[in-house]
C-alpha cells in the first residue's frame, strides 16, 4: 500500500521531531508514511531546543556506539540527501579541579577503551587552548572530534527526504484515542480520525502519555528541564571556542560567536511534559558556575530558553516493538543526545522494520540494550 492520503498509512509515526522526522525519512522510500505532530510545526519542543553538538562521549559509554556510528552520515551525508556536512569543528575540554583527576583519568580510561580520541591536557595545554581559566581548574581531557551539529538543516533535511519519498506531515494533531480492530489502528486526532496497521511512538516528553493511548504499558519516561543561556561577554572570546564541559556534569558552554558564548548549568529537573521555559534561578545558577571557570566578564544575558531531555529509567534510548502489542513501535528515550545518535537509531530500528542497514558501522552496533524488552 502507497497511499496518498491523509486519513490512512502504512504506518502513522507520532511525533515529528527528529526522532519522527528521522524515521519518516527511513520507512518512506518502501510504505506510505503519515507524520503526525501536536504542534502547530515540527521540531517545536526538544529537537528545535537542542545545544547542537556531537561529542562522542555524551550520554555515557552505552550510549556512545549509537553516536560514534552515527558520524559518517552526520559528516558525509549521501548526495541526495544534503550537499553539505551537518557537522563543523568544535572540539571539547572535559574539565575539574584536582579533587576530580582520578574521575577525569577515569573518563579517558574509559573512551580510549572504545577507540574515542580523548587525551589528557596538563593546566599549560589548558591555558594555550584557553585564556582565562581560574587557576584551581587544572585537569582536563581533550575530545578533539567534538563538533557542532547544524540541527536545524539535519531535521529539515530528514523531513524534505520523507516528503519527496511520499510520507505527508500533518500538524496540530493531537492523538486524543484509538483502538486495534485486529488489522488497523483507529487513531481519533484534533484533525480527524486516521488509520494504519503500525503506529510508531516517537512522541517525546509525552511517549507514556501516548503508549496509554494505544494500551501500551509505559516504560517510566521522565521529562528533565534543561536550561540554556546566551551571554555576551567583555572579553576576547573567539566564536571557535571549544565546548568547555565539567567531568562532574556541573555545567557546560562553548562559543556562539564572537565575544558570545552557549551556557548551561546542566540542570535535570524532574517535570511534567510541557512547553517548558527557564527558571530564572537556574539561569543565575549557570552565570555563577561559569564565573567560577574563568575570569570573563560578562556584559548581558542575550537570549535564555529551556527544553526537555527525557529518559527512560536506565538513561538509554528505547526502540523497537513493543512486547505486548507488537503494531506499536516505540523510539523514544533519547535524552539529550536524540540529535547526534538519529542517524544510528533510525537505521537500527528501521532495519527492524524491514528496511536494509545500508552502513556498515550502524550495522555493526548491537540494539539488544535499547529494546523496550529490557523493561518487561
């Protein structure tokens, strides 16, 4: 079936952010695909909040054979898909004082074990790379592939390929019921009832809330609200600067132009699926653990906003069918690193679905620990 029309599919994906908007992308070129959105557009909540960079070690080491695996098409992307790399040089400090050197050698034990090019940095190489660190910061790792991520050109470019493979968007469509007769899904919408004989879970924040919908047991999402800052600095501060990152996950921050720089307190705090905004006592909270980094002036906050990061209990991604209703597939879970790992988890699970890996490092990548399985 290739249908083209808005009230049936082959498969109805929920949630048109980059998990949603990755898999259309996959399952579109071989079934009719219909992406639905409860925003008035796609990627409004995580996926058009993101920090937008890819750094291998980010989301830990079991989350890292999805990222490493997902560079190839980040940086050389297929010519049909984009002319361009969605990945620019950055590079990455992992930071702490000396209370913190045997959790900064521990980081690089770690990494190095799983072919991640990370290196210890002495305070000397520290100050070369970067002017103006206090001096009780004196241990640091390298992550010298570190890289920022254009999100915004990844996503549309997800959403172009499934729309010129066929798969239609509709937005403002708020999953409000359904039922399984057995063979389709009747999914009744804000616009209208739909169906499908496969639905995929692609929701977000709100993944539990739909898996309830569709009868599904939820697998313990948690929403966290992330915090994130502008600032204009009174200091000589190059747009290259690298992504600065505590070892212990106290903050982060990397340049955003010249004199500018991105800040987070790398807050997590524990809320119910929204449209989250920032806390002014977390925006202070950042300012205050980056004044204690370096010495920069810090002339305004420009811009502040917040997004939500949700996890599973285990903090790894969830995808696949689900257990006990096999026609409902969830992708889920990503945390922060939904963005830099899409490439690897829309191919794992599309190959679940019968599509053909078609990279050889993504084929390689085990998603046995990511199955929603682990949780029944």
């Amino acid at each position: 079936m290739k249908s083209s029309s808005l009230s049936s599919a082959d498969i109805v994906i929920i949630g048109a952010g980059i998990a949603g908007a990755s898999m259309a992308s996959r399952l579109a070129p071989t079934r009719s695909v219909l992406l639905i959105e409860a925003e008035d557009f796609a990627g409004y909540h995580a996926t058009g909040r993101s920090a937008a960079f890819w750094q291998e070690s980010y989301g830990g080491p079991d989350v890292q054979p999805l990222t490493s695996a997902s560079e190839r098409m980040l940086a050389q992307p297929d010519a049909g898909f984009s002319e361009r790399s969605f990945l620019a040089e950055r590079g990455a400090l992992v930071i702490g004082q000396q209370q913190d050197a045997e959790q900064v050698a521990d980081f690089i034990r770690t990494f190095s074990q799983r072919d991640v090019a990370v290196a210890r940095v002495d305070r000397a190489e520290m100050e070369c790379r970067v002017q103006g660190f206090r001096p009780e910061w004196t241990e640091a790792a390298a992550e010298p592939s570190c890289r920022d991520i254009d999100v915004a050109a990844l996503h549309q470019a997800y959403l172009a390929s499934a729309a010129r493979a066929g798969a239609k968007l509709l937005t403002h469509a708020r999953v409000i019921a359904a039922h399984y007769d057995g063979s389709l899904w009747h999914i009744v919408t804000t616009q209208g009832e739909i169906m499908a004989p496969m639905v995929l879970n692609a929701a977000g924040a709100w993944g539990d809330d739909v898996a309830r919908i569709f009868g599904a047991r939820p697998v313990g999402l948690q929403p966290l609200r992330r915090t994130m800052v502008q600032l204009r600095l009174n200091a000589d501060v190059p747009a290259t600067l690298p992504l600065i990152a505590h070892v212990g996950g106290d903050f982060y921050f990397k340049g955003a132009g010249e004199g500018r720089i991105w800040l987070s307190p790398h807050d997590e705090t524990p809320t119910d699926p929204c449209d989250v905004s920032p806390e002014e006592m977390d925006v202070a909270l950042a300012i205050d653990r980056f004044q204690a980094v370096v010495d920069w002036p810090i002339a305004a906050v420009e811009r502040k906003w917040a997004g939500l990061r949700t996890f599973a209990p285990d903090r790894l991604p969830v995808f696949g069918a689900d257990p006990d209703v096999p026609s409902f597939i969830w992708c889920v879970g990503q945390g922060g690193f939904g963005i830099q790992t899409a490439p690897a988890i829309s191919a794992l699970l599309a190959g679940q679905l019968g599509v053909p890996i078609d990279d050889d490092a993504i084929a390689a990548v085990d998603p046995t620990p990511y199955s929603p399985k682990r949780f029944w």
